[in-house]
C-alpha cells in the first residue's frame, strides 16, 4: 500500500497544511466513510460537518473552514485536486506487453513492442497500434485504422476500416466508431443507400463513454476535437465535426454535419438537428431540441430550444396558467351575474 504524509500531498496540490503535516495518508474516501489513515474532501459546509465527524486523518477543502479536531489540506478547488491526487491512490493497471495467443493480426498491421493485445482481438490489414496501447479484449479495428499511444480501448469496442485515433484517447465498453452514417436517397418508390464512404478522426486526450456510436463521414471525415470527452450512448452520426475540449452528456444525439465550436456543452438527452453550427462556449440544457444555430457563447434550452431566458420566462407563465384560469373563470361568472341583473332590472317593453 502506498502511504504518503499530508504534506507531501499537499505539495502536489499546492495545498497550505493546517495541522500535523507528519500524519500519513493511505487511501482516499468521501467524507461519509472516510477512516483513520484516509485524505477525504469537503467543498461545501454540509460536506465539511460530515467529514469533520468522521475518522479521517485529513480533509482537504476549498473555502474558509477551520477545525480545532482535524488536520486540513488548504486549496483553490478541492475537486480539480481531487481530481490530481486520486490517481496517486488508486493508480491504474499496467498492461503486459505483448499479444494474447488468441488474437489474430494481419500480417501487414504495425504492432509496438509495448502494446498489449488483449484476448480474442482481430487486427486487420495496414492497422498501426502506438506505444503502450491497450486493447483489453474483444476488439475489431478495421483495415487501414490507426492508434497512436496510450490509448486504451475497453473490452468490445470496434473501429471500423480508416479510423485513425490519437494519443491517450480512452473508449469505453461497447462503443462503435466508424459504422456507416444513416443516408438514404429516394428512387423509384424505395430508399436506396447512399454509401458512407468517409472515416472518423480523433483527435489527442478524447474520452468516450460506454455504448456510444459514432458514424463516419459520407464523404470525409467524422471528427472529435481534442480534449472532448463523449459520455454513455451518444449517437454522432456522418460528418458531425466537434471542436476541442467540449463536453458531451449523457443520451445526446447528433444529426449530421452539424459543427460544435470548442468548449461547447451539451447537457443530457438532447437532440441537436443536422447542418447546425453552435459557436464556441455554447450551451445546451437537458432534454432540449436544437434546430438553430447557436451564436458563440449562448445558452438555449427548451423544444424547441430558444434562449435560456425566454425558455424560463415562458416556463414560469406556465406554471401560472391554472391560476390564470381560476380568475377567468371566477370573471365569467361575474359577468354572467352582471348580465342576468342587468336583464331583470330592464322592463321588457324597453328591449
């Protein structure tokens, strides 16, 4: 087990020590279910009170939070060091170099010595691995497809034929890259199928979730930015070019040849139409529906989706209808009153 002391990792973090910085760490814990020997964290006044009654030996935090029981680790943002340290705890497996006897590779492909082909995988024709690439099993790259190094592909993924793929991407379980783009053109009373005949193209420190799917281009190139990281089932259908470092959730989908400026955010199960361009640090809400372009740095939500502040205004004037219809209808019947007085106190010879 690796043990650091509570300086050394606040100096990996330039982090202030408050308290004994000799004490030493072990593991790290949420708050919750922190033990003695554990780092946990606390950005948040809930988070700390609970971390303070725990038998952490350290909390780091961000904030102004002081503890006369626990030594604190001192830092801009607890979670961005949370997310530095945590793989000091818990590094991740090193592959074995070298090719499980049940794969097969084409004799063409270009396989580095640092490699490791894992169980059942198929190795096409022209197919070029990098250094300290990781295939862990049942993996299909297709004719001509390139990895660069420290990529790793989870069990089940499959790169169709010319994908190329940049250093240290990671692909999660079960994703497709590179399968045909959906294009039909009607002729003489049936779809026929226009045939995809493009690639995808990664690009450096890509993430992609489990179960995802995305298409090659129709004619060119599908293509991921670097930086970008994809969650579980996304479906990026033919030509859909994304920039860097955007973030893509959850049940999104693409239609094609739409264009993400960099850094662009796309929250959970929304559905972004085709030949759309949304600029750079733009936004989408959950369950939205995209059908316009969106100009560099705004925010649309709703489905339609609209700006940000239209959507809410007209969400709130929502929530007041049944109240609005209360007073319609307590009016109505007002002036039916007023109607049914006005009748009697008229003689009827005078209408």
């Amino acid at each position: 087990m690796t043990s650091f002391t509570v300086s050394e990792i606040a100096a990996r973090v330039a982090g202030e020590v408050t308290g004994d910085g000799a004490m030493p760490l072990l593991g790290f814990a949420p708050a919750a279910t922190a033990r003695s020997g554990d780092l946990t964290f606390a950005d948040t006044e809930d988070f700390f009170l609970v971390a303070e009654k725990t038998d952490a030996t350290a909390i780091l935090v961000s904030g102004d939070f002081h503890s006369s029981t626990k030594t604190l680790i001192r830092v801009p943002e607890a979670r961005i060091a949370v997310a530095r340290l945590l793989p000091l705890f818990f590094p991740p497996e090193v592959s074995i170099p070298g090719i499980d006897p049940s794969a097969r590779v084409a004799p063409s492909a270009q396989v580095d010595a640092t490699a490791h082909i894992g169980p059942g995988c198929v190795i096409g024709e022209d197919v070029r691995i990098g250094a300290r690439s990781t295939l862990a099993g049942g993996n299909h790259l297709g004719k001509g497809s390139q990895l660069g190094n420290d990529v790793s592909l989870f069990p089940n993924v499959v790169l169709y034929a010319r994908t190329i793929v940049g250093h240290r991407v990671t692909i999660h379980s079960g994703t497709t890259i590179g399968s045909d783009g959906y294009g039909y053109a009607f002729d003489e009373g049936r779809h026929r199928k226009v045939l995809q005949v493009g690639n995808v193209v990664i690009h450096d420190d890509v993430e992609i979730g489990a179960n995802a799917a995305i298409d090659r281009g129709a004619l060119g190139s599908t293509v991921i930015g670097a930086g970008t990281k994809i969650d579980n089932l996304v479906h990026v259908a033919h030509n859909v070019v994304m920039g860097m470092h955007c973030l893509i959730m959850g049940q999104v989908g693409f239609a094609g040849s739409t264009h993400l400026g960099d850094y662009t955010i796309i929250a959970s199960q929304s559905g972004i139409a085709g030949h759309l361009k949304l600029g750079r640090q733009s936004k989408v809400g959950a369950k939205s529906g995209v059908m316009r372009d969106i100009p560099d740095g705004g925010t649309v939500l709703g489905i339609p989706a609209l700006p940000d502040k239209q959507t809410k205004r007209q969400l709130i004037a929502l929530q007041k209808l049944p109240e609005i219809l209360r007073k319609m209808r307590a009016m109505e019947k007002q002036i039916t009153a007023l109607q049914d007085a006005h009748s009697l106190a008229v003689p009827a010879d005078d209408i």
